[in-house]
C-alpha cells in the first residue's frame, strides 16, 4: 500500500492541532509589506499584522506560493519516504496557487495530485479532513483526489465582516461604499461559492447581535441539506476565548453536529477582511 500524505496551502488556516491530529502538511503563502517579504505562519502572525495597521495604518498584500516554492515543498516531502502527495489547493480564480501546484505536479511524474478546491479558509481545511478520511480508508492518491474533487460542489462557507477598511485598503471596496457602509453601521456577508466570493446579505448593528443573526440565517438557509457530522466556527484573532465560547455555545443551540471545531484565521484572511470577521463553513450532504 502506497504511504499517502495530504498537503494544503497556508490559506486554509489550518491550525496545529489539526495539522497533527491528520498529518497534514502546509505550503506558506507570502505576505508582502513594500520590501519586506514574510513567510505565512512562519516569520508573521496575525496579530501583528492587526498591531502593524493599527500603529502604522500599513497593511500587507500576499502572494501565491512560487514553483520553486511548491518545487521544493513537494520534494522534501517525498524524500521522507511518501509516495504520493494529495494537495488541496486553494481556488485557482481567486491565486495562481492552484496553477503553481498543477505546473510543478507534473514534474513529479504521478506522485503529486492537485485539487482545485474552488475555495479558501476553512472550506479548504474540510476537503483536507475528508482527504485524510479517504486516505485512511486505504485509497490511491489518483482516488482520494478524485472523491475530494466530487466533494468540491458541497462546500458552503461566508463571513461577516465587522467593516470594510481592510477590503478598502485592499483595492476591493470602493470609498463611496466605505463611507456608506460606516454612516450606516452596515456589515455585509461574504459568500464562498463556486470560486468566487460575492456580497450577501446586508447587516446592521452591534457586532454581537449581527453575528448571532448571521449565524441564524446561514443554519436556516442550509438546516436540512447540512452534513452535521463536521461544522467550522471561524474568527480573527482578535476575539477573546470567552467570545470564542460565547459563539460556540450559541452555535450549538441552532444546530447539533459530531464536532464543532473553532478555528483562528491566519495571515493572508486577516489581511483582507480585517479584525472583527467571523465565519461559518460546512459540507452538504
């Protein structure tokens, strides 16, 4: 039987825990402040670059992991004594990592299988778990990415952001929108889908009670088609862990799964949307 390892990339915030318990392995993207260039989840956190902004009011750009990058992930790897690499990779409409990993696959001749997960975060961490499931059950590389491929089209996930200055900063949210959605206490929904990510429902008011409401209606929206045996709370690293508890709680009163895991975001999420996002990501059946 072939010895089997599932990788991904930084961008799944995929935390140690879970890196150990599945024996997964992470490929870092880049975060970029003019000339200084840091290695995900390596030699920057999350909380600086939230402490970085709030003293300097400077924030990162990321970059994709490079060929030579992947190159020499992918190699080290299987020097370890793996014959095959399933890597879940983060949506190719949204980096060229996705791409880099499909270039750099093909010089392994077959040894490394690359999914276009069509999704970020911790969209990407369930495919990675249900990898890992897959390959316990004894399965190929080539048919562990063939089922995790299947399970693409099943993934829901979506944020509430708490404002809009990261996405603003960013290039990705007009000022004329910035200034609408501050005078107004506006707190728009992300959605997750299909490789893209669009604006969903519109919030307004205290971080609290909006995210209780998001909570609410996500579960109402998908309440019978969900698959409850794995659901992701997810949150920047700014929240406290009696927030984290407060969420959890409240969570499990809308809806009983097998595991409810809390997650933190990493660098390049919080990069985007800022302190205060939280978020939701699941599986249907």
């Amino acid at each position: 039987m072939s010895k089997i390892i599932i990788t991904t990339d930084s961008t799944a915030d995929i935390s140690e825990e879970i890196a150990k318990k599945y024996n997964i392995r992470v490929a870092p993207l880049h975060v970029l402040y003019n000339d200084e260039d840091f290695t995900d989840g390596e030699d920057i956190t999350p909380e600086y670059i939230l402490e970085r902004y709030k003293e300097k009011g400077e924030l990162p750009s990321t970059s994709a992991v490079t060929p030579q990058g992947y190159h020499q992930f992918f190699k080290k790897i299987l020097k370890e004594g793996y014959d095959e690499i399933v890597h879940i990779a983060f949506a190719s409409d949204m980096s060229s990592t996705c791409q880099n990993a499909v270039i750099v696959a093909e010089e392994f001749e077959g040894k490394v299988h690359v999914v276009d997960s069509r999704v970020l975060s911790c969209g990407m961490m369930l495919l990675a778990i249900r990898a890992c499931e897959l390959r316990d059950m004894g399965f190929s590389g080539e048919k562990i990415a063939a089922g995790v491929s299947a399970l693409v089209d099943k993934n829901v996930g979506g944020f509430i952001l708490s404002q809009l200055e990261f996405l603003h900063k960013g290039g990705r949210c007009s000022a004329v929108s910035l200034l609408g959605a501050n005078l107004l206490n506006i707190k728009p929904s992300i959605i997750v889908n299909d490789g893209a990510m669009t604006v969903g429902k519109k919030y307004r008011g205290k971080d609290e009670i909006v995210r209780l409401k998001y909570m609410q209606d996500v579960i109402d929206q998908y309440r019978d088609v969900i698959d409850t045996r794995r659901i992701v709370m997810h949150s920047t690293c700014d929240f406290t862990e009696k927030e984290r508890k407060f969420y959890k709680k409240e969570l499990k009163k809308l809806i009983d799964c097998d595991e409810l895991i809390v997650s933190t975001a990493g660098c390049v999420i919080t990069s985007h949307c800022g302190p205060g996002t939280f978020a939701l990501f699941f599986m249907t059946k």
